[in-house]
C-alpha cells in the first residue's frame, strides 16, 4: 500500500498519511482505510465536477491531480450529495458511510488545524449518520466452557491458549498474533501492543498462566523462521500464527458447538467483557483500560447489553402480560 500513496496521491495527500501513521501513531491498516475513504471522495468529487468523462469507470478515476484549491473549495453541500451517492449508487451501508464521514473530518481538520493550509473547514458541522444501536453477540459461561472443553487435535495446546487468553484478556486478533515471549513477565502480567502501537498490561489469571505453561512444553523450537523466534504462537510451517489461521481454527471450534452462526473471532473479545463485566462485577473504568478502549463510551455497551438482559428478564415473567386493572 505504501507504493499506492506514492503512485496515486497528490503530494498533499501523502503528507496527510505521513502525519497520521508517524505523529499519531495510526496502524498501516489504519491508513489505508483512510487513503481508500479519500480516495472515494475525490473520485466522486472530480465525476460530479465534470473533470471526467460520466462514462469514466468509477474505480479507475485517477486522483494524483487532486490540488489543494480543489480540496478548499469543496461545500458542504457537495459532502452530503457525495453520502447520497454512496448510498443510492454505491451501496454503502450506514456503518461504512460513518467511516467515510470519520475520514473526511479528520482529513480536513489537519489541513486547518495542524497546519492551516486552509481558511476554512467546510466539513466541520458534518455529522455521522445515524448508526443503530446494536449489542454485541457472546457467548454465555456455560458455551464458554463448552468451546474451551471442545478444542482437541495435534495442536490442541496451542489452540487452547489461544481461545482461554481470548476468553480471559478480551485481546483483539492482532493483539494476540503479536504476542511475543518477552511480551510475558516473570509477574504474570502480559504486554500487550493494541492498536497506534500503544501498549497496555493485563494480568494474567490462573487458567491463562496454566494454558500458557502446557503450550510452552510442547511449542516447535526448531526450524522455525529467524523472523518469528520470538513469537508466542507458532503455525505448523514454524511461523508466527498469522490472523487468518487464528480466525480458522476459532471458527472450527465454535462450529464444534453449533455456534458458528454470527460469531467470530470478535465475539470473543465482546465475551470477555460482559463475563467480567456481568459475572465478575468489574467496573466500567477497568474494564476500559483491561480493553484498550480510548473512550469510556465504547465501554459502557457491556452496561446497555445488561439493561437489556434485564428488561428481557422482567418481561419473560408469566405474570408479565396479565392485566386484571380494566376488571
């Protein structure tokens, strides 16, 4: 991706990513999802413009003639007819015109804020679209134990770790693939590097010091690639484990339990919290920082996913929908 900011951006676009990827310390994925928002937006910009033909195929209008007075001159007015255009044309889905909106905001934020390229910011009072509110799927205690107890095979250790650190830490799929030896202190606390490379420590339970220590016994130490010595979990071609293989075998085994349907490896990051949060009774704040969330809001959908569990308690009552008030 690195050599498609080279050959596709304006210059002003490839001094944005530099910014966002080494002074804020966003991921590469990250910034390519940025570099694939704007370069929507100033595809649709130079169609609706007329600075293509309307027959030019949309995905091969180029962008690296994109100027600076161009991005200034953009009103709000042509932002919301762009949304309009992912939506009626495009296809894209509320989440995926939220993004965008993200993208355009903070993309034009740094040329007026940081560093006053332009007078003015036309998309300052753009507003998501409204999202849905939906609470995250998890799997209950006892499906929990029952994945834990369904994971067999010659690499059941390896794979047993992983779903009891998923399941204990709440880690992200990239958090738990970067693991690395050094990463486990002689304290039984875990380094982990979350996402902007920022790290954060989380103590390690009984269960996860216990399933680390049986993989340890039995985890390749020859012929595995010079690169990836140092990485916790080894794929059988001796390499780190890598996101896609992770994802596989969590599906294998959820599928073990008929629980495949609508889970994924996410879900066990979302089952981690509401266990700690409903079972364990851990403060929101804690749980924040267990996470790696930036915002306490983020957090505070485990409270909601409770309320809701609670209203549905209350109306599963069999008294819930005799009325004798009118008798």
């Amino acid at each position: 991706m690195r050599m498609d900011y080279m050959n596709e951006c304006p210059t002003i676009l490839r001094e944005y990513f530099g910014y966002m990827e080494t002074i804020k310390g966003k991921s590469e994925k990250t910034v390519e999802g940025y570099f694939i928002d704007l370069r929507s937006f100033f595809r649709y910009l130079k169609l609706s413009r007329g600075l293509v033909s309307k027959d030019e195929e949309f995905e091969k209008i180029p962008i690296d003639d994109v100027t600076l007075e161009m991005i200034e001159s953009v009103s709000l007015t042509e932002v919301f007819e762009y949304m309009n255009f992912l939506k009626t044309v495009r296809g894209n889905n509320n989440n995926t015109r939220s993004r965008k909106c993200s993208s355009l905001r903070s993309f034009y934020k740094y040329l007026y804020t940081v560093t006053g390229k332009i007078k003015t910011n036309p998309v300052e009072e753009l507003s998501n679209p409204k999202l849905p509110k939906r609470l995250p799927k998890y799997l209950d205690l006892e499906q929990s134990i029952d994945l834990l107890e369904s994971v067999d095979g010659p690499y059941k250790e390896r794979d047993y770790c992983i779903l009891t650190l998923f399941l204990n830490c709440g880690m992200r799929l990239s958090e738990l693939v970067g693991i690395n030896y050094n990463d486990i202190r002689s304290d039984n606390t875990l380094v982990i590097t979350g996402k902007g490379n920022k790290q954060r420590m989380v103590y390690l339970n009984e269960a996860c010091i216990n399933s680390i220590e049986a993989y340890r016994k039995v985890r390749p130490v020859d012929g595995i690639v010079y690169s990836d010595r140092n990485a916790l979990f080894i794929s059988r071609n001796k390499r780190r484990i890598s996101p896609k293989t992770v994802q596989w075998l969590v599906k294998k085994y959820l599928k073990g339990i008929n629980m495949d349907e609508g889970f994924s490896v996410h879900k066990l990051r979302h089952t981690a919290a509401t266990l700690m949060y409903q079972q364990g009774g851990v403060d929101t704040r804690v749980l924040k920082d267990i996470l790696g969330h930036e915002n306490l809001g983020t957090t505070e959908i485990y409270t909601h996913l409770s309320n809701a569990q609670v209203k549905s308690a209350i109306e599963s009552n069999p008294l819930a929908h005799l009325d004798r008030s009118k008798k």
